[in-house]
C-alpha cells in the first residue's frame, strides 16, 4: 500500500489540508483511443461435398442411377461434439461407388471427346466447301467490277475535265477558309483594339485636347484596320459563295452529261450491282456458315472442360484411400450423413466451429466510425483475464447501421481476435480499444499527479529533508489518465498526489485516512 503524508498549511482552523499519495514514474505504452464493450464469438464452418456431376436426361428414370453416378457411405468417423485437427479422417466412401463414379465419369469424358472431334471434323469439311463458295463470288465480283469500268472508260475521259475543275475549285474554296481560319486571331485582335480605342475615346474628356487629339488618331487608325479586314473577309467569303455556285453548276452540267449514257448503261449497272453484292455479301455467307459449327465446338470445349474438372474434384475428394480428411480444426456441431447414405452435390458433410477463429462484434456510434478501417489493429481486455492485453485485427465494419429505431445510430464493427486464444470461450465479454493514437516506452505518472501554476508544470518530490517541493517537469502525450513525462523525472521515481481536505476535519478522521499519516506543520515548498 501506498504511503499518506498529511500536511497543513496553517494552524487556522479555517484553512485546508493535503493529504499526499505516493506513486511512482513508470515506463511502458500510451493508448489513446476509443473504448467498446462485445462478447466473443465462435465462426462456423462447413466442410462440403462439391463435386457436381450433370444429370443425364437419358438416366433422369434409371433404377441404377444412384449406383452410377453417386458416392456412397461406407463409415463415418467423426460424432457431433467431437473436436478434430486438420487431417482427421471425417469418413468413407465405399469402394465400389468410387469405381462406379470414376467409371461414369471417364465415360461421359470420353463421350465429349468423340463429339467434339466430330463437330471439329465437320467444321473442317465446311469450312472447305464456304472457302470455294467465297472465291468464286468474290472473282465473279471483280470481273463484272472489271467489264463495268471498260464499258464506262470513254465517259469517264469526258467527265474528267469537269471533275478536275469541281477539284481545283474545291481546293481554292478550302485554301481560302484556311487563310480565314489562319488569320482569325488576328482579326480578333484587330477588333479587340478597335474596341479599346472606341470605349477610351467615347470616355474620354473631349475638352482636353492635349490628350484627345492622339487618342481619336489611334481611335481612327484602328477602327480603318478592323473596318478594312472586316471588308476583306466578306470579299474572301463571297468569292468562296462564287465558287460554290459554280461548282453546282458544273454538277449540273456533269450530270447532264451522265444522263446521257445512262440507258446504255444500264444493263451493265444492274449486272455489276448484282454481281457486287454477291461478292460483299460473300464474307458475311462465309462467315455465318461456319459460325453455328464454331459455337457448337465452343460448346463442347467448354462441356469437355468442364468434364475435366468434375473429374480433378472428384479424384481430390476420394484420394487414394476413399477416405475424406478434415481440412482444419474445429469441434463438430453437426454430421450431415451416416454409413449407408448417398452423397448428393453441394452439400455440407460436418458443420464445425473454427478454434482459431474468435471475433467481437461491437457497435460503434456512427461519431466514431470514421476513426476506425478494416486492418487496423485494437487491444482488447477481458474481465475473466484482467492482467492480460489481447491483440487483435478489424475484419468487417457493417455499412448499415444497428437499428433505425434508436436515438444514436451505430455501426457493426467485427474484430478477429489474434493470438493464443485457448482461455477464450463464445460469450465472454471484453472491451475493446481502437487505437487513435499512441506513444511507445516512454516515461509516465498519474495525471492526478501534474500541478499547474502560472503556465509551468510541476510534480511534488521529497527533498533531503523529508520536507513536500514541488519539481518541475515538462509533460507530452496523455492517454486521459496518464501523461508523458519528457523530462525532469526517471522511470521509478517517487512522487505525491495531493489532496485537500478540510481543515476543521478531526485529527481520528485525518488519522483513518490511512495508518500512515504524517503531520507536518509546513507548508510545500516551490522551487
């Protein structure tokens, strides 16, 4: 127990009395953080039968179906309320279910294997017959393309000259809206200056001459040049309106010409287009011809494949033994089959609780939530284990919140509890800290031992007298009940909380403050 020294101020019976206790400097970690309350909880976890073999339509009615496709169980090893280790046998299948589900399975693989290369020889055939189909359409396509062009040459040399000048035409139209575009920021640079001198100038004191009669000179000036390119631009435009109009004219006059031959033409045009369109439409006849086949093969790859890994899950489950291994520790809750059973697709064979896996789930007010994420970590205390500190992880924060009937909203927050959890059982409760911030291995006191005066800190020491002064310390991070001790004090130093008490309090009561008492007719000294 902790020594307490009594010390009065002065003899006045009107004045107070310190009671001082002793403490000690320690040395360890700050936490600050956010404190919640949960209790343990144990995960579940099954272990499950999840090879999925497809139901043949031609065996949705066969006596034998079970005996073919469906394991069988031969022995169970395992009760409810039995606690196992990874590699613990769970159960086993009999022999002769495995030999008639491999046998099965081998089957339809093999079956797969021989529709695939079918489907693959007749894509090949096909693929053949499409390819000659495509050429000569397409050949058939370029010759009539070839006979049109022949047939069209002379017209073709007449209708030149006038598609040469649409051309240069065309070409001048284009330079000339290039020369505007070009010369746009200039322009608009010119009226940006026009309309700084017109603003000054209407602005301006025309009584004062002195400085008047150049600005209306620059006024002027710059009002002549944007005037003058804003004339020029409009040129520029209405010739490129010229321009246009006679290249309407000369497509007249090109068409004219066209119409000329165009019943000459006529037979011809229809024999290319529909030669033409056969040719484009030879790809895309090409092309859908073999599209089923490719789908139909893509098919049954995929069935194939899908075979395959049947088979991979099917031989990992059964091993070389027939005997199934647990995959991790646990204590068994529920066994799903019993010797003589049938084992069916996707279902659990044991449902076991996890030893290694203990989580809390506590509500945080949603204040607090954006203090805490997922991975970071938290020291949790038990009641039942009050000396120890549990390290653990936060694994889920709960975006909905607890209810919406309540006055504070809160949040689920789930904590895996890492370490050695062999004392932990489900229900126990314990509280736990989110770590805000901290400090590590520094020096520190009680709070309650930190007096203030005048903006310094100080502590109250012992001197070689036996005589309460107060030391000066300097102070850094505080948890709320403790404080860093920077400097002034060493890890095991001694110092005193003070109390006061009243001083009228009778000498049996200040006696029953503790067996310890001193009385000291003085009052502390300060530095």
């Amino acid at each position: 127990m902790a020594a307490v020294y009594t010390v009065c101020l002065k003899p006045d019976e009107n004045e107070e009395t310190y009671i001082y206790k002793e403490t000690t400097v320690e040395y360890g970690d700050l936490v600050q953080g956010i404190m919640e309350s949960g209790t343990v909880e144990l995960l579940t976890g099954t272990q499950d039968y999840d090879v999925v073999i497809d139901e043949d339509e031609d065996d949705e009615d066969d006596e034998d179906d079970e005996d073919t496709r469906y394991l069988k169980v031969e022995e169970v090893y395992v009760l409810q309320g039995q606690r196992i280790r990874a590699g613990d046998p769970l159960l086993k299948v009999t022999d002769r279910s495995v030999r008639s589900v491999r046998r099965y399975l081998r089957s339809s693989q093999a079956d797969a294997q021989i529709a695939l290369e079918e489907l693959q020889n007749e894509y090949e055939t096909n693929q053949l017959v499409a390819k000659h189909d495509y050429i000569s359409s397409v050949t058939e396509a370029s010759l009539a393309e070839l006979k049109y062009d022949t047939d069209n040459a002379q017209v073709a040399l007449e209708l030149q000259e006038i598609a040469d000048s649409i051309a240069v035409l065309q070409n001048e139209i284009e330079q000339t809206e290039k020369d505007l575009a070009d010369s746009w920021e200039d322009y608009a640079d010119l009226k940006e200056e026009y309309e700084k001198y017109q603003r000054r100038y209407y602005e301006w004191d025309k009584d004062n001459l002195y400085e008047y009669v150049p600005l209306r000179t620059q006024y002027l000036d710059a009002k002549q040049k944007y005037e003058d390119e804003t004339e020029n631009r409009q040129d520029k435009r209405e010739e490129m309106a010229d321009k246009q109009q006679e290249i309407l004219d000369k497509i007249e006059e090109y068409q004219r010409l066209a119409g000329q031959t165009e019943r000459s033409q006529m037979t011809a045009r229809q024999e290319l287009e529909s030669s033409t369109l056969a040719g484009e439409m030879a790809e895309d006849v090409y092309a859908y011809s073999l599209k089923s086949l490719e789908e139909d093969i893509a098919q049954a790859q995929k069935e194939l494949s899908d075979l395959d890994d049947v088979m991979a899950d099917f031989e990992a489950f059964v091993g070389e033994d027939g005997i199934v291994y647990a995959e991790s520790d646990g204590l068994v809750t529920s066994v799903s089959y019993k010797a003589g059973d049938i084992l069916r697709e996707d279902s659990a064979l044991i449902t076991y609780v996890k030893e290694d896996d203990y989580v809390i789930t506590i509500d945080v007010a949603q204040e607090d939530v954006p203090y805490v994420k997922v991975g970071d970590p938290v020291t949790i205390e038990f009641g039942a284990y009050p000396d120890q500190i549990y390290k653990g992880v936060i694994r889920e924060i709960t975006t909905t919140q607890v209810s919406e009937n309540t006055a504070t909203v809160s949040y689920p927050v789930t904590v895996e509890i890492k370490g050695d959890t062999e004392k932990l059982y489900g229900g126990m409760t314990g509280d736990v800290t989110f770590v805000t911030d901290e400090v590590d291995q520094v020096n520190y006191v009680s709070k309650k031992a930190i007096v203030k005066d005048q903006g310094r800190t100080y502590v109250y020491v012992k001197n070689d007298k036996d005589e309460m002064i107060l030391q000066e310390v300097t102070t850094g991070f505080t948890d709320g009940v403790n404080i860093q001790i920077i400097s002034g004090l060493d890890r095991g130093d001694t110092v005193y909380i003070a109390s006061r008490v009243s001083a009228n309090q009778s000498e049996e009561e200040l006696r029953n403050e503790s067996s310890q008492t001193k009385q000291v007719e003085a009052e502390p000294r300060r530095p």
